[in-house]
C-alpha cells in the first residue's frame, strides 16, 4: 500500500499503537486495506514491515514461545490440513500445548454442531465447517490475545451466536485480548476501541 492510501488510518504510520490484554479491539477497513496484513504482522508470519512489536516490554521477531503461548490466531483462510480430519487438525496444535483434554474438544466440537464431522477430512467439509474448525484449533492454546481475521463470514446468524458465546467465555478465562478484522460486520462482541485502517 501507498503512503497516500494510509494517510487516514487509525494505525499505519502513527507513531505507537497499544493493545491490552482483556480488552477487545475491532480493526475494519475495505478489502485490500490491511487488515490481514495487521494481524500477520502482529503474529510474525509476515515481517515486511518497519517499525517494532513489542509484548511485555520486550520486541520479538518469529517468536515460537509467542504463537504458542501467548497469541492465538485463526487465519482468513483458516490454515488447515485438507487430508487430515477435523479431530487431527485440532489435535496437532493440542498436542503442542496440552491446553485441552479430549473431552473438552469434543463439548466444542458438540457445541459447534462438528461432532459427527470429526473423523471426516478437511476437504470434505463446507466452508463453514471449516472455518468452525480452525476456530476451535486457535482455542487449543494458552494465548493472551486472539486474532480472528474476518471469523464469521460463513457462517450463519445462529452459529455466529453459538461461537461468540464460546469465544466470550474462552476470553473471560484466559483473562485475555481480542482483535476481530471486519469489512463491515461487527457481529456479537462489545469492544473497548474500534480502529479503521
């Protein structure tokens, strides 16, 4: 992006941005402004950028201990394994963090209307079951803040209700962050600031 197309963004180019814990940010802008670009940067799968992320005092670059322990992201285009099933693609992040026994997964997977899809494959599921999927994934981990990049846009009003309450409750246990990117949907969750990028 230009500097020009930048120029009125609550973010790029300002001289600091805070972010705390236990609160919930919303970032929205058009298509094409950023708003995946944002969260890669502030989950370091994506460096190109100039300036500095600091966490607890501390800058940190492709931090493995971050992504696994503090934040927890589900990706626009969710990041599953499509020959693996929807059990073992939650299973390979729990099994790094040993955050869930297997009961809890499968209460979220019931929760989430998933339970009788869990031993299919990813590319057997609508698009919607997957990105339910990737959203109970990101939930398989100690984090202090959650990024979700556009979580809901296919899925309807009633498991968009469903999710926030689980997302709601995760948050509140966690004691942790939440940064949702919309183009224009603010869904369910009440935020302490809103940004537009």
């Amino acid at each position: 992006m230009s500097e020009s197309e930048i120029s009125d963004s609550d973010i790029y180019l300002k001289e600091t941005i805070r972010l705390e814990s236990n609160n919930n940010y919303l970032f929205k802008a058009n298509s094409g402004n950023g708003k995946s670009s944002i969260l890669n940067f502030i989950y370091q799968c994506n460096q190109n950028y100039n300036g500095s992320i600091i966490y607890d005092g501390i800058e940190y670059k492709n931090s493995i201990d971050i992504r696994n322990n503090y934040i927890s992201y589900v990706f626009q285009d969710f990041k599953l394994f499509n020959n693996l099933s929807v059990w073992d693609n939650i299973k390979i992040k729990n099994n790094l963090t040993s955050h869930k026994t297997d009961n809890e997964i499968s209460k979220l997977l019931k929760e989430i209307g998933l339970h009788e899809k869990k031993n299919s494959l990813i590319k057997e599921l609508s698009i919607g079951q997957r990105q339910r999927t990737a959203i109970v994934r990101a939930l398989c981990q100690p984090f202090k803040f959650l990024l979700l990049d556009e979580p809901f846009s296919n899925l309807d009003e009633d498991n968009i209700s469903i999710i926030t309450e689980i997302l709601n409750k995760e948050l509140k246990n966690q004691k942790a962050g939440l940064i949702v990117t919309t183009l224009n949907n603010e869904y369910l969750f009440s935020y302490n600031k809103k940004f537009n990028l």
